[in-house]
C-alpha cells in the first residue's frame, strides 16, 4: 500500500464524498416530499392522481437508476430538455426513492387502525388535526425503518453517478485507476469513503429507530 | 324547538348496501335524560351511535343537537361534535402519548384553550377516577377498565352536553366493569345527558330514565325501566329478557343424582 498516494489524492476523494453528499441529500429530501405526496393520495385514494401514481410507482421500482440516468442525460436533450449531470443525478435519485418512500409511508399509514381516525374526530379534531397528531406519529413510528432503509439503499446508489460524467467517488476512484493504476489504494479509499458517510447513518438509525418506538408505543 | 331537548332523532334511516339497519328511528332526548338503548345484537345500537356521532353517513331523516344538524363529513361537523362525548367499545386512547397527553390534546389544539387550565382539569377528572398516579404512562401500561375509565375523562374534558357509550364494558374482564359502570353513573347523578348501549341490565336498570328497546331497525318498546323489566309490553321485548334469566338447577333432578 502507498500511503504517499493515499495522503496525496485524499483531497480529490474528500470533494467527491462532498458532491456525492450534497446531491444524495438533495435527491433523498426530495424523494421524502415526493414519497409523503404519493402515499397521502394513495391513502385517501384521490380519483386519477392515484392511477398515476400507482403507474410511477411501477415504473421507477421496475427500471435500474442508471436507465433512469441515461433517460434524463442522454434523452431528454433529443426532446429539448438539456439538463447538466448535477441536476440529473438530483432529479434521478429522487425518482426512484420516490416511490420506495411511497411504499414506506404507506405501510406506516395502513397500520394506523380506522378507530383512531373516529375517536379523534369524536374528539372533535378535524381531518387535517386527526393527520398531524393521531395518526402521522402512529404511522412514522412504523414507517422509520423501512425510511432509513430506504435512505441507504439510495446513497448507495449514487455510485453510478460516475456514468454521466459526475465527479462522485466512483469516478474519482476509476479516474485514478485508470490514470496510474493504483488500484489497491483508490479502491482502498473508496470503501472508506463510502464507509465514512454510511455508518454514522445506519448507527443513527439504530437510535431513531429506538426512541421512536418509545414515542410511537409507549414503551 | 322545544329548549330542554337536547338531541332530537327523526325518521333517521341507515342502510349499508341492501341491509337496512335503521329503519325509521324517531325520539327527542332531553337534557339531562339518561337513555339506556337495549336489544340484541345486529340490531342497530351502535349504528345508531355512530350515526349520531355523524361517523356515518345516513341514508335518511335528520339527527339535531341543540339547532344543529349532524350531516357526515359536512364543514360544520367537528364544530358539532364537541358537543358530544362518545366512548367506544375498545377504549381507542391515543398510543404513542401519555395519559395526560390523551386528555388534553383536544382541549389545547381543538377549543384553544390555555394548556396549564386544561391540565389542572385533566389532573382533577384522572383524581375523580382514582387515575390521578398514571397521569404520566402510557395507555399500554394501563388495564382495560383503567383504560376506559381514562376515555371517559378524554371525552368529558371537551365539556360535551351529551356523552354516547358503546358497549364501553362489553371488552373488560368482569371485575373491571364495575369500576367503569360506577363513574358513569357518577356522571348520570350529576345530570350528565347521555345515551348508553350496554348489556349489563342491571346497570341499566340503575341509570336509566328511559330504556328504548331497539330490533330489526325499529324502536320496539320505549318505557320507564321499572316498567320495561318487570312488565315489558312487545312479545319481542319479552324473549330478549328471557335471554338474560337462567332457571335454577332442578332440585328432582340433583336429588335423583345422589
């Protein structure tokens, strides 16, 4: 292992990790908006939104985020729309969590029993009440796993950013490669990298999980 | 409308798909009239409290409280609805807050009112109950019959004029009843107007001004309790009692077995 490679090229990872970062975030809080939208007209099932919905949900599980990449980078320009690969990779990743966030809400939302929903509008409470103090904290309680799940999934996925010429990890570590076949060390730096930005989530989520359960069932 | 009726119920009709529930009901409650709804199951007894309650939309006639009409899902309904208190069957406290939590979320974010005024209700209704120490837990950490007994103080802490109960004992262990039976006749000696559907004939001997006899959608018998239990007119109303009585053990018959 060469260590003066590793010392040397730590800066060019630390930008990667940062673009990598900035757009995964972007990306998954528009997923969390996208996926609260669609599972909230799924659940109150609105006429026509929801078949579109169901309908984007089938197609962003069903297709590979890379297709989905190549669609916005290399597509959508034949039609007019040119987007640069920042914006593609924000608007990619939130396509696809999208619609596994959808999935996670609602599960959290079914669980939450019709009798809640009547004793709090016995209460008085209306449907905007009953949602944010009954039955939104029920169902996050039961959404947050499968949330966090969701969130890791994603970050992993920003690894094929590199194929629309984003400057992610990935491509810093096959740039490298390729340039002076250090491959031991840039494939060394780049599941550290990865490792950096994931654990400190999946601990965070062990955490969350635990004190929502608290809050979610009193337990 | 005549001022000391509180809730008034005319030709209300509910059906769902081809089975008609309620078919035809009509009767004015007034303040301060404990109703006692009897009759077997299937017969429309907690339909009709949910009707009531507008948690269903009727298929006919009109239910008022006070001016008011109910009408399911209309803008003025949870305007309404804090003038009535429902307790159902299965306690449905909010799980994920506490006790204290439970009762007062509505007075806070419903009526506006001061939280450290509602608390110090809450706190004095939980003492009434003899709950005053499970103030801080969590409805899971409470039984059946303290869990009630804390929806009870959930649905009086809105100040409602008029409480429904649906068969709120019909899921507690037999030595828990008692304890929620208790505090709601507390609240009938206070002049508390209430409609009850239960099964413990007893109790409702006890409580009730009125007992209204309900079969097949339809208001059966209607009458005094004393009358109703030791006189009931309808052949209906009759069987439905006899169903509450067990023959004593033939004295021939164990004397035939030694």
């Amino acid at each position: 292992m060469d260590w003066n490679f590793i010392s040397q090229y730590t800066p060019m990872y630390i930008e990667a990790a940062k673009l990598t970062l900035w757009i995964g975030v972007l990306g998954i809080l528009s997923a969390i908006v996208i996926g609260l939208l669609c599972s909230i007209v799924q659940y109150y099932k609105i006429p026509i939104l929801s078949q579109i919905v169901s309908v984007y949900i089938e197609l962003s599980r069903n297709t590979p985020l890379l297709v989905q990449l190549f669609f916005l980078y290399f597509g959508f320009p034949k039609i007019g729309i040119v987007l640069s690969a920042e914006v593609c990779g924000v608007v990619g990743l939130a396509f696809l969590g999208g619609s596994y966030m959808a999935e996670g809400f609602r599960s959290g939302l079914e669980s939450v029993e019709t009798i809640q929903f009547e004793s709090a509008e016995s209460l008085g409470m209306n449907q905007l009440q009953v949602m944010r103090y009954v039955v939104i904290p029920q169902a996050l309680a039961v959404s947050v796993p499968a949330l966090v799940a969701n969130v890791i999934f994603l970050l992993k996925e920003t690894s094929v950013f590199s194929a629309i010429a984003l400057a992610d990890l990935m491509y810093v570590a096959k740039d490298l490669i390729g340039l002076y076949y250090m491959t031991t060390e840039s494939l060394f730096m780049l599941v550290l990298a990865y490792l950096i930005i994931l654990l400190p989530i999946s601990l965070l989520a062990v955490y969350l999980e635990r004190r929502l359960r608290y809050a979610g069932f009193g337990n | 409308m005549n001022k000391n009726i509180q809730l008034s119920i005319k030709d209300l009709v509910k059906s769902f798909d081809d089975n008609r529930i309620l078919n035809g009901i009509s009767t004015d409650i007034k303040k301060g009239e404990v109703v006692v709804v009897l009759g077997p199951s299937g017969c429309g007894k907690s339909t009709l409290l949910r009707c009531i309650n507008g948690l269903e939309a009727i298929n006919g006639g009109h239910v008022f409280i006070d001016e008011d009409e109910v009408v399911h899902n209309s803008k003025d309904l949870p305007k309404i609805r804090q003038k009535i208190g429902m307790v159902f069957q299965s306690y449905d406290l909010f799980p994920h807050k506490t006790i204290i939590d439970n009762i007062t979320l509505a007075p806070i974010k419903v009526q506006h009112r001061n939280k450290a005024e509602v608390t110090e209700e809450a706190e004095q209704l939980l003492e009434r109950v003899n709950l005053l120490d499970k103030a801080k837990a969590y409805p899971r950490q409470l039984s059946g019959g303290q869990k009630q007994r804390v929806a009870i103080v959930r649905a009086l802490c809105m100040h409602p004029e008029i409480m429904l109960f649906d068969e709120v004992t019909a899921a507690l262990d037999p030595e828990m009843v008692r304890e929620v039976l208790d505090v709601i006749l507390e609240l009938a000696n206070q002049g508390m107007t209430m409609i009850i559907v239960t099964h413990e004939m007893q109790f409702a001997r006890a409580v009730a001004d009125r007992i209204i006899f309900l079969d097949g959608g339809k208001i059966v018998e209607e009458a005094r309790p004393d009358e109703f239990f030791t006189a009931p007119k309808t052949a209906r109303a009759k069987a439905f009692l006899k169903t509450f009585e067990f023959d004593a053990k033939k004295k021939e018959m164990s004397r035939e077995a030694v």
